[in-house]
C-alpha cells in the first residue's frame, strides 16, 4: 500500500444465487483524486460500489481502508467509518421537509429537544458551499426531481465522509447546477476528499476524475489516467468494440414541408406553460433543448393527457382533438417514451413480456383470449430488433439494467398505429452502447413517417440527430433554431440567453 493509498479493493468476487456478478476485481484509489468507475450496464459497477460502502459483502477477497482490512455489516457501519454513498435512485423522505432529510438519523439534540438553531447553521453552511438555493423548510413532495437529488448530495457531504461515492449525481441536474456540483467536488477535492465517480457521461468524467477504472462484463479491464486516454479508446475499453458506430440521422434536412401530423396552438398551463405554439412535421425528430424547469417534461405530459392545460388547441393531421388523459393520447396515436422510466414506463414487478405487450393487448388477442403465442412472438422479436439482454421473457423488469429497461419501455410502441412519438432524456443513465440502440430505433420510427418530439440534456445528441430544434425558457418556446444553425454552441447559447 502506498503512502497516499486510501482505499484497495484485492481480488473482489460477488456471486447471488450461485450467479457471478464480480469476478477478481484489484484496483486501488488514491486520497484526494475523482476517480471514475466506468462500463456498461450491468457491468458490476453499483455491486461494487456497495460492497465498499456496506450494502453487499464480497463472496471472495479484501476490502482494505486506510491500511486496514475491514467488513462492513451494513451502510451505517461504513457511514461512521467516513465512506457515503449517494444513488442513482433517490433515498430522500418525502412526507418530510428538507432539513429533516438532510439530518435524518443524525438530529442534533439538545436535552430531549431538536436544536434547531444549530442545525439551522450547519444547514446554511452546506448550502453556501454548494451554492444551492432550497428553503429548508418546504416539504420534499413539492420540490423537482433536481431539487430532490441535491438533498441527496447534502446528506451525504453532512456526513463529513472521507470517501463519497456518487452514482450518477448529474442524471436530473440542469446545466448551472452541474457546475456548481462540479466545483463542489473540486473544493471537496482540495480538501483531501475522494470521490468515487460513476456516471454513463463521458464529458463529465473528462471534466472532473484525474483516473477512471473500467469493469466490463464483472470483470477488471484497467485503470487509466483520464488526461492520457482518448474517449474512443475508453469506448471500445467499456463496450468491448473497436470502432462502435454512432447513430447519425442520415435523413436529416428541413421537413418544413412535409405533412404536419401535430400542432399546438396557444397551449397555457399555469405557471409551466405560456403560450406554446408548434408544428411537427411527418417524419421530423424535432429536438426540443433547455434548462431543467424550462418546461420541456411539462410539455409532453399535456401532449400525453398526463396533465391537463388550461386553455389552447391541440390539432392531429389538421383535426383538432381533446386529450384528458393517456388512453386518449394512444388512441390518437401519440404514444411517450417518459423520463423517469421507472415509475411512469414500466411495472417493475411484472415480467419483460407483460411490460412490452401492455399497450398491445388489442393485438395480441386470438378468438377474444389474450394469446401467449402472440405475446411471445411480440416480445422476441423486440428482444433481437433492440439487442435486449435478459435471461428469460418472464424476467422482472426490475432486474434488467437501466439500459434494458429503457429498451423494453420502446419495445412497446414497436408495430403499433402511431402519428407521434416523444423520447422524453431517453439516453438518462444508460451507457454508450445502449443509447446508439435507442437512437437506432428512434430514427427507425421517423423514416416510417412517426412524428418524434426528442428532448435531451446532451446537446452532442441534440445537434446529432434532430432536424430542427425548439429553445425552451421558463414556460416560453423562445427560439427556433434550423439547418447550419443546430450546433451545441448555438442550442447552449439559446438556452441561456433566449
């Protein structure tokens, strides 16, 4: 162990169930560094991850800490070690209110009482560091996906921990809020803290980790000096191919006059929409591009029937129709691909076949019985068309990666009577193999004639593949941007100056 070795991992294997999840896995960290822990979905890195922070023991081998052998018998045990762990899915309290999140299970008491005064103080002091703006008082219910994630920060930075594990931190943060993480992670860096990075990104970790570390299929691949190592070849190091081929919208040009299958005229929703009004042209991936809580998700929830508007006109192929809710929107041949895919595109307690086939059941149908030839045939044939991974079309939806399940969310509208479809952050904690899969079949569904509305916060994956780009701003459509002028630098430039 070297002198500024913090953390060893010696030949870590997990199994579950007889299955190998990790296999030998040897690397260490260093005190002080942002170090990336990359691969693609289902790799192994969260197990890991949970091994070092107490979730999981390892079936085989070492987890050595500050020149120690240790073995965690769960989170908290590793918390009072100085090792915290912030995950991808949020652990936040709801039905309470901010401050109490950010201290739950380490109140500070005095004589019976909560001393509110002090941890008021301690309160303010994280957020003037991390230069993040929430009343510690409004209840978590009401706050923003992003807002929600930035409690999880907090939490774990209360903890005053020596190693903090971030597990895609960035997936619901806007552009400035990004920053501020960034330079937050910084300051913790300079002040001898080690942060373990994990995040399907590959700008953010050119941005921000001094090592990245690939695991791919459960095993060790390597450990590389970010500066040294070019994305391409950190590509084919997480995916295990060479050259991997992006998906580019080879029919992209102005479809200004094509037919227009959607129009919104005047669309108001109180405090989230003012005023919008679009064409979406047959064949068109319109990229819709702005800050989180421009109202970019608002807008697909109205379109979708998830939301209600308040006033303005919603017309498919030049006929106006009314959509209270989502079954409107499917008979009408809209169909959304949400962005918390989670809780709004699957059952995650049912199997991959009865998520895939859900909104089919018309189709699937054989003397007026629901036909198991028909749903297997469905399925299988989303499985080869997506490159689903999964053992079994009974599998639960819950145990399949977030790139699988993003891919069995669009296996549903594969062969159903659509006008539009929205992709609504398709791309969000996936790895880079799985989104070129989503953008395959995303163009696949424009060249069929499909209306796509395709909303992203990586402006590369706007600029690629969308024929013309609406710039959103506090509610407003502010910009419309066409041809030459679709660049990152102009979406970025719109987004915040529009």
């Amino acid at each position: 162990m070297t002198a500024n070795e913090i953390l060893r991992l010696e030949n870590i294997s997990k199994a579950f169930s007889g299955v190998s999840v990790l296999r030998d896995i040897n690397f260490s960290i260093q005190k002080g560094e942002v170090h990336a822990i990359l691969g693609a979905n289902g790799a192994g890195k969260s197990t890991l991850m949970k091994i070092i922070s107490g979730v999981h023991k390892p079936t085989e081998g070492n987890v050595i800490y500050k020149g120690k052998r240790v073995t965690f018998n769960s989170p908290i045990e590793a918390q009072n070690q100085g090792i915290g762990i912030i995950y991808q899915e949020l652990s936040i309290v709801k039905t309470l209110d901010v401050i109490s999140n950010v201290f739950l299970g380490k109140e500070d008491v005095k004589r019976g009482f909560l001393n509110k005064k002090d941890m008021e103080k301690k309160y303010f002091d994280i957020c003037k560091e991390l230069k993040f703006n929430i009343k510690p008082y409004d209840k978590v219910s009401k706050l923003s996906i992003s807002q929600q994630q930035v409690i999880e920060i907090m939490k774990v930075i209360s903890n005053e921990a020596e190693i903090i594990i971030m597990d895609e931190p960035t997936t619901s943060l806007s552009e400035s809020e990004k920053d501020s993480l960034f330079e937050t992670i910084r300051q913790l860096k300079e002040k001898g803290k080690t942060i373990l990075y994990i995040s399907h990104m590959l700008d953010e970790i050119y941005r921000i980790c001094d090592r990245m570390t690939v695991i791919r299929d459960g095993e060790y691949i390597g450990t590389y000096i970010t500066d040294k190592t070019p994305k391409d070849t950190l590509i084919s190091y997480m995916t295990g191919i060479d050259n991997i081929n992006k998906t580019v919208n080879s029919s992209k040009k102005d479809k200004s006059k094509e037919e227009v299958v959607l129009e919104l005229k005047n669309i108001v929703r109180d405090k989230v929409l003012d005023n919008i009004s679009f064409k979406l042209h047959k064949g068109e991936i319109l990229g819709i591009g702005g800050l989180v809580g421009a109202g970019r998700t608002e807008l697909t929830q109205v379109i979708y029937g998830i939301d209600a508007y308040d006033s303005g006109d919603i017309y498919l192929n030049n006929k106006k129709i009314k959509i209270s809710s989502p079954i409107d929107a499917i008979k009408n041949g809209i169909g959304l691909i949400p962005e918390d895919r989670k809780h709004l595109g699957l059952i995650l307690k049912h199997e991959v076949y009865k998520n895939s086939t859900i909104i089919q059941l018309d189709k699937m149908k054989k003397f007026g019985f629901l036909s198991k030839k028909k749903e297997q045939n469905f399925i299988e044939k989303a499985i080869k068309d997506l490159s689903i991974k999964v053992e079994s079309i009974k599998t639960k939806a819950s145990n399949l990666s977030g790139g699988n399940q993003q891919k069995v969310v669009v296996s549903k509208w594969m062969d159903k009577d659509l006008q539009v479809l929205i992709f609504d952050e398709p791309t969000k904690g996936i790895d880079v193999s799985a989104k070129e899969d989503i953008f395959k079949i995303m163009v696949e569904f424009a060249e069929k004639g499909y209306g796509i509305i395709f909303i992203s916060s990586d402006l590369e994956e706007v600029e690629r593949l969308s024929d013309r780009v609406l710039i959103m701003r506090k509610g407003r459509i502010v910009k419309e941007l066409r041809g030459k002028d679709i660049t990152i630098e102009q979406i970025n430039y719109q987004t915040l100056n529009g």
